[in-house]
C-alpha cells in the first residue's frame, strides 16, 4: 500500500532537508502531490526511489541539473558517456590538485627557511618570465588594455605572482627617488598551461644569472634602495656587473602588533666583469 507523507516527515524518512527536496521539486526530480484543499505536497513511496537515485549521483558530484537529467534516463548508453565524462574531469581536477599540492609544499619551504636565508646573498639562475607593468612609480595605471588582462592573470593565482622591477640606472646610480613598479608576474614555462592572455602591457625578462636575497620589508615605509647596499656590495666585492632590471617577488607578509612585514625575494641580475676576457683566455689555452 501506497504511503502519502508530509515534507518534513519525508525529511526524515528520505535523510535528506526539507530544502533539499524543494530543490530536487525545482528540477523535476521529486513530483509530490499537492491537495488543493491544504496546499499541502504529499510525497509518496516512489519519491524515496528518486531521491536515493539522485543521491547516488550527487555523490559523484554532478549538478542538480545533470542529476535530474540522470534520474530520467533510460539509456544505458547515455548514463554511461556521462560517467566517462565526469571520469576525464575527475583526472583532470586530481592533476589540478597535485599542481596545487607541489606549489603549496614550495610556499612552505620557503616560508620556513625565511629568517634563516634573510640577508644571505647566493647566485641563482632564475626562469624567464611576463610581468604586467601596473604601477608606475607606485601609482597604479588606469588602461583599459591592462584591466581586461588582470583579472584573467589574477584568476591564476598562486601560479602567478606579485612582483616589483626596479630599473638598473636607479640601482647603479644610487637613486634614492623611490622609482620601480609592481605588477603581477608569471614564469613563461607556466604560459601555455595557464592559458594566459600576452598583451603590449606584459613585458618579459629573459631566463637570468642573478644575485639573489630575502629581504624583510616595513609594511608602512615605501620600498627604495636604500635596503639593499648590503647587496650592492656583494656585487662589488665579487666583481660582478649588473645588466638588468631587478626584479622582485613577494613572498609573505606578517601583522604583529599592528605592523605589517613583508618578505621579499631579491633578484639582480648580473655577470662577471672579467668574462670576456676569461672566455679569450681559454680559448687561447
């Protein structure tokens, strides 16, 4: 015999909310009957069928709209190539997460390794990259060709990143003018990948030699070079020559008592003076 129970008992019965089975009445799943006399939906043994059904497929998370497609179909085949569908996606969110997995494992390192690598000068090789050109002079620019990139360059976070440039003549001048620039930043590795949009507001850097350095950061005070005579003077001591732009990336910033700190890391690129003249010496030997 047919059973006929209110909303809130077939909640209980069925395991699921009343608002959850308003929703599955929204999309055709559950068909309650309604007494035009209490107004009352009336949902029988049949709608307990249908809501297991969808569950069922909720738990593969498809949306409620394909899940209601599901529960009405009766080819095997379709229910089939929607599964080697959700099947591809799934593989393709897990490839998403292990990138995921690796960048957040690469902040921790960083991270922990912060105080102890602060003020350390080392010579790394860093990839080229594409950073957009938003400030100038830490004014933000207003481009219409910059704001229909930003945002799509923003959706990409972590695997962008936030940088600041700070041209070689202030650098070799000892300008104390506070003349560099932030924009968002990504490797040109990660270009394709990402899909991201290149424009004439995205200037590229190539793959450089640079001295690299973590360096602690006033939140409140605007950055200049006065921060990094130490390691103006690592270039100097070790003969190097400075050929581009440095080139910077946030990495953190911590509160403490109201005050902000920000970590950065420190990328002039150079060369050795002597280079050329080594290089012919070989060749000569």
């Amino acid at each position: 015999m047919n059973m006929n129970f209110k909303i809130s008992e077939f909640a209980k019965i069925s395991g699921v909310s009343p608002d959850t089975l308003r929703l599955y009445e929204k999309y055709g799943i559950v068909n309650p009957k309604k007494d035009d006399y209490s107004k009352y939906r009336y949902f029988s043994d049949k709608d307990v069928r249908s809501v297991l059904k969808s569950r069922m497929f909720r738990s593969y998370e498809f949306p409620l709209q394909e899940v209601a497609q599901l529960t009405k179909t009766k080819d095997l085949i379709s229910i089939i190539d929607c599964f080697e569908k959700k099947r591809e996606d799934i593989k393709e969110e897990i490839k998403r997460y292990k990138r995921l997995l690796c960048k957040t494992e690469e902040f921790i390192n960083r991270c922990q390794n912060l105080e102890e690598d602060a003020f350390k000068c080392t010579i790394k090789t860093k990839p080229s990259i594409y950073r957009l050109i938003q400030t100038k002079e830490n004014a933000l620019l207003y481009k219409d060709e910059l704001h229909n990139i930003v945002k799509h360059w923003m959706d990409h976070l972590p695997y962008t990143f936030f940088s600041l440039v700070m041209p070689k003549e202030v650098l070799l001048n000892n300008n104390e003018n506070n003349h560099h620039s932030w924009g968002l930043a990504v490797k040109e590795k990660d270009i394709k990948r990402l899909g991201l949009k290149i424009n004439e507001c995205a200037q590229y850097y190539p793959q450089y030699t640079c001295v690299s350095c973590i360096i602690k950061e006033d939140g409140e005070k605007e950055f200049d070079n006065k921060c990094l005579c130490f390691i103006m003077d690592y270039i100097k001591e070790n003969n190097y020559e400075i050929i581009d732009d440095l080139i910077g990336e946030i990495i953190v910033g911590v509160h403490n008592q109201g005050q902000i700190t920000y970590y950065l890391e420190i990328n002039i690129p150079i060369k050795e003076k002597n280079m050329v003249s080594k290089l012919i010496k070989n060749e000569l030997n």
